[in-house]
C-alpha cells in the first residue's frame, strides 16, 4: 500500500479540511489512487511554543479534532493507518520541536517547510542543529520554494547534513508552474527525493495528482522510484526507520531537462 506524509485532512483547524465530511470524502479518493497508510499534517507555527498558554489551546483544539476524525475514519476505512503529526512552518530559526505531536505519527521525523514558500539565510544550519537534537528533518516541497537554486546546491547541503526531501505528485506533473516541475525532475534525475507526496487541502475540488503522476514516471520508466517514493519510504516513517536511497532516474524527462539546462548555459 502506498504512503502519505503531507496532507491537511484534520478537519476545521487550518486551510485544509472543513468537515469530518471533507475528510472522510479525501481518504475515500486516497484509497481510489493505493494511498492506505497516511500520516496527516496540520499546519503550526514553530513559534507558537514560545507561548506556552497559546500552544496549549491550539494544540488541544488539533487533539480534540484529530480524535473526531481518527474515529469516523477507523469507522468507515479500517483498512486505514491514519495517523497525525503536522507540518511545522520554521519561522523562528531555534524551534523546540519536543512535543511528540509535532512529529510525522509518533516517530522521529518532522514534516517541515519555511514561511511564504520564501528561503531564509540558515537554512543548512536549523537543520543540522534539528539533526544532531535527534530530529529527522524532512523538507516539504523544496521545488516550490522562491529562489531554490537550479543548481541544486542548496539540497546538496541540506543533504548532507541529514535532511530528507518529500515533493509533491503534482510539481511532477506541472501543479505548481514549469520552475517547479523543471526542478522536481531535477531532484528526480540526481536521485534526491526521499518521499513523494499529495499535500492534499482536504477540499472536494482539489486533486491528489498521484494518478497522473505515477504515469508520467512509468513513461520516463521509474517503475522502481515511485515504489521506493510513495510505498517503501512513506512506510518506513511508519516504523521510525530512515528512508532507503532512491536511484537516479535516467528516463526521457530528466535526460530532456538536462539538455534544456545545457543550452539554456550556452546561451547565457
């Protein structure tokens, strides 16, 4: 069974899903598309812990949702592991990310991005601190971000020093504009993803892309990254374990890219 790490499916605390119904109604089309494990991810803001009476109240109000949502899923899908954790917005450069509910299902990885899809300076430095305090950093959607370098030195490094990246089905298949698909195929073509990804809004108008997405891996023929992407990987957050290396795709689209990035320095 296929795996989600990203998605707003807790009903009534962020953009993401209004109801139990939006969220009973998103599950059902995750179970369409193979999607049987899922770790939600509410939204919250890093800085929220340093107000301690504030972080409570959002965290309880997240609780008590969670549960209502937990139960009416196991009710109606229990072939489901649905489980939660958030998508942690750093906007504070020292987050205190102890809180187990913070974490991607219990385990040690936390789903985390930067404010207004903008990069600030420091980057490589939250993480390694994360890292070295225990936390499995994984960098949501680091090909939507503003001004992420085409040469990809910036998850060289975020790499390297243990940080793991999940992008989006949809970037693949053009969702978020060409810069970010371009980019996506790049990751793709150096062997860098670690997790694909829904990021689903929990709204019945929104799309999952997976479908579409599978496709176009298997026509590039990356039968064997999307099952380490979206099966072997995801299910191993499920265990707290390390995701396991994923080749390099070689197929026709990344090999196109690479071509268009040549000429485009040639004519710079």
């Amino acid at each position: 069974a296929a795996g989600d790490l990203h998605s707003r499916l807790v009903p009534g605390v962020d953009d993401g899903a209004r109801t139990i119904e939006d969220t009973l109604e998103g599950i059902e089309r995750m179970t369409q598309v193979g999607i049987r494990k899922i770790i939600t991810t509410p939204h919250v803001d890093a800085s929220l812990v340093r107000d301690p009476e504030g972080c409570a109240e959002h965290m309880d109000h997240v609780d008590r949702a969670w549960s209502d949502a937990e139960r009416a899923v196991a009710e109606k899908f229990p072939e489901v592991d649905f489980r939660c954790g958030h998508e942690v917005m750093l906007d504070i450069p020292d987050p205190d990310l102890e809180d187990e509910r913070l974490r991607l299902g219990g385990s040690s990885f936390v789903l985390l991005e930067w404010p207004r899809i903008q990069l600030p300076p420091g980057t490589v430095e939250v993480l390694s601190r994360l890292r070295r305090a225990g936390i499995r950093p994984i960098v949501a959607h680091p090909e939507r971000y503003v001004g992420f370098d085409r040469e990809l030195e910036l998850a060289s490094e975020w790499r390297r020093v243990g940080a793991y990246l999940q992008v989006n089905y949809g970037s693949l298949v053009g969702r978020y504009g060409v810069e970010a698909r371009t980019l996506a195929w790049r990751l793709l073509g150096r062997g860098w993803i670690d997790y694909l990804a829904t990021d689903f809004h929990g709204r019945p108008h929104l799309k999952l892309f997976r479908r579409e997405t599978v496709q176009k891996l298997e026509e590039a023929a990356g039968e064997e990254q999307i099952s380490l992407l979206s099966v072997t990987n995801p299910q191993r957050v499920f265990r707290d374990e390390e995701p396991l290396p994923v080749p390099q795709l070689l197929g026709k689209h990344t090999l196109w890219a690479r071509l268009r990035e040549l000429l485009n320095l040639e004519q710079n």
